[in-house]
C-alpha cells in the first residue's frame, strides 16, 4: 500500500466511526490509570525543561490533548481525520487543533518541547516508522520529550473486522524492542518504558528524549530503562 493509499484509507476509517469512537475511547481513557501516570510523567519533564508547546499527534476527540493542558502544557492536536478535528474542536473550544498528517507536519525546525503519539502510530507499518519517527526528531527543541503509546506485538498486521457500512482498519502490533531501536537510531534517547496485558493486546509505553546527532541504521545500542 503506498502512502497515499494508507492515508486515504485511515482518513475514511475515522471520519466514518468518529462520533462512536470519540465515546468509546474517553471511557478507556477514564479507566487508564497507569497510561495517565506516563502521561503525567511526561508533562512533569516538560514543564522542567522549561514548558515550550507539546502536540498531540493523531488526537482523535481531542481528549488527550485536553488533559495536557490540564496539567499545565501548552498543549495542541493533529488528527487526519477531519471529522475527528471537528469533533475535538466542538468538544475543546479553547484549544488547537488542525488536520494534518504525522509524517509531514506543518511545523517549524526544533519548535516544540514534547510531542505524544497515544495510540496513533499503530496504522503506520513497522518498515516506514524510520520517516516518522525522522519527523518527530525535526520538530522537536533538543532534549525535547516523546512519549509513544501502542498495542504490543511482533510488528504482525491485524485488520479488523468490515463494519456494515464496508468501512475497516488496519493496525500492526508492534514490537517495542524493535520501538525502541527505531527510535534510536532517529536520534532519540529511551528514558522510561511500561507494558502491560490489555483487554485484547498488550500494551507498550516508550518515554524519549531528543538527542543528538542521529545515529546511523544500525549503530547505538538498544537499551531502555523498564518500569513495568
């Protein structure tokens, strides 16, 4: 599928299901304790570095995004699905948000001090992460922050089950070793790891900071601190 293809297809998926989704993952988002706790922790580390803005990539109702802004972050969304954005502007009038897609952010050169992906890098196939996660690292301060939710797996694809309407999604379990190196060789630092079993999947978090310079593919080591 080219990158067109796979924007097309994500983009109609939400637009389709926005207003069901919005409900149903604010509800998982109450129930998230130790997801809030990574979230806190990252807000924490970016008020300390000094609180420039921090976006929400792949915002979806905005619901993350309003809880950055409760703990204090300049806190702002992108979201591919326009429906989506209407629903977090309507939901969070006093907040930002914009269509956009996380691989080519409309942002400037080192302008932010922490970026989320909460469960919104899991449409993107393990192969093209690289590009991405090469987009985080551009937009970011140096020393700025990152934080990664995911559904955890061996970076297998799984497609859900047609609705009536014809309307599907694809997503990949990813590997969160694999995550990490990624994220390395971007030119990140890992600083914080948790897993846990969900409902379906297991789950992964994976805090990082910007560093520099980038390393080459297959250089750096492929450590992380875990608190699981």
């Amino acid at each position: 599928m080219t990158d067109h293809s796979l924007l097309t297809a994500t983009r109609a998926y939400y637009d389709t299901v926005a207003e069901d989704y919005a409900g149903r993952v604010r509800e998982l988002f109450d129930r998230d304790v130790w997801g809030r706790a990574m979230l806190g922790g990252f807000a924490e580390e970016v008020r300390a570095d000094g609180g420039l803005p921090v976006v929400d990539l792949g915002c979806g109702p905005g619901h993350v995004t309003a809880h950055l802004s409760g703990l204090g972050l300049d806190a702002s969304g992108v979201d591919l699905s326009p429906r989506m954005v209407g629903i977090a502007r309507r939901s969070h009038p006093g907040l930002r948000f914009e269509v956009g897609a996380m691989s080519r952010l409309e942002l400037p050169d080192k302008a932010l001090g922490g970026a989320v992906a909460w469960w919104s890098i899991m449409h993107t196939p393990p192969d093209r992460l690289p590009e991405m996660f090469a987009e985080f690292h551009r937009v970011l301060a140096p020393g700025g922050r990152l934080l990664l939710g995911f559904h955890a797996g061996d970076d297998r694809p799984y497609t859900g089950r047609k609705r009536d309407d014809g309307v599907s999604y694809a997503i990949h379990l990813l590997a969160p070793d694999r995550v990490g190196t990624l994220l390395e060789q971007a030119g990140f630092a890992v600083t914080t790891r948790m897993t846990g079993e969900g409902d379906t999947w297991p789950w992964a978090c994976l805090a990082a900071r910007r560093t520099a310079p980038v390393t080459a593919p297959g250089e750096g080591p492929g450590g992380a601190c875990a608190r699981s």
